[in-house]
C-alpha cells in the first residue's frame, strides 16, 4: 500500500508501507510530520486528525471513531482519524493533514 501525506503548506510525503498499516503508523514510521497521535491508536486522543477526500477504500467511520472526532480540530466532513484507517493490498491512498497539527 502507498499513502500520499500532504501538509498545509503543501509538502508531500509519497511512503509504501506493509499490509495491515494503518495510515497513522504510516506517518510514525515514516516521520512524516503532523500526526501526532498522542494515544498511539486507541481512539482517544483525536490527534491524528486527516482529511480524506476518497475514502472509498477504507470501511465508513464506526461509532467510537465518529465520537471521537468531535474532539477533533477544525472537523470536515472529509474527516478521519488515521489510527483506524487500515492500509491492505493495492490501497492507495491520499491524505490532508490539518493546518492545526503543523
Ligand atoms: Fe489517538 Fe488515533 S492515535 S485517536
């Protein structure tokens, strides 16, 4: 899988990762800036806040995840947290960090 990080001031970030990554500990391994992830993936800190504007190949937002991004930043409909987006087989994937998290 391949994900596209695309900051606020436009600079790129293009990683290839491993099945089974999610987009958050895409950005970590990668360093990619502006994902801060503060709970490490357990859903509570809403501090790795992403724009998504396809989301199709990841599964709609459950609950907990939509709950969560209440506490989110500057929320858009495009919103996610990228702990629970995971990366699988050919996904391909382009994400906007929030202005907030530079
Ligand atoms: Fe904390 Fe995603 S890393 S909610």
């Amino acid at each position: 899988p391949r994900v596209t990080f695309i900051q606020a001031d436009g600079r790129e970030d293009v990683v290839d990762v491993a099945d089974d990554t999610s987009v958050m500990q895409s950005a970590m391994d990668n360093l990619v800036p502006g994902i801060i992830a503060d709970c490490g993936g357990e859903l509570t800190c809403a501090t790795c806040h992403v724009y998504v504007d396809d989301q199709s190949p990841f599964q709609p937002p459950t609950a907990e995840e939509a709950d969560m991004l209440e506490c989110a930043v500057d929320p858009e409909p495009e919103s996610r947290l990228s702990c629970q987006l995971n990366l699988r087989g050919e996904t391909s994937t382009v994400v906007r960090v929030p202005a907030s998290q530079l």
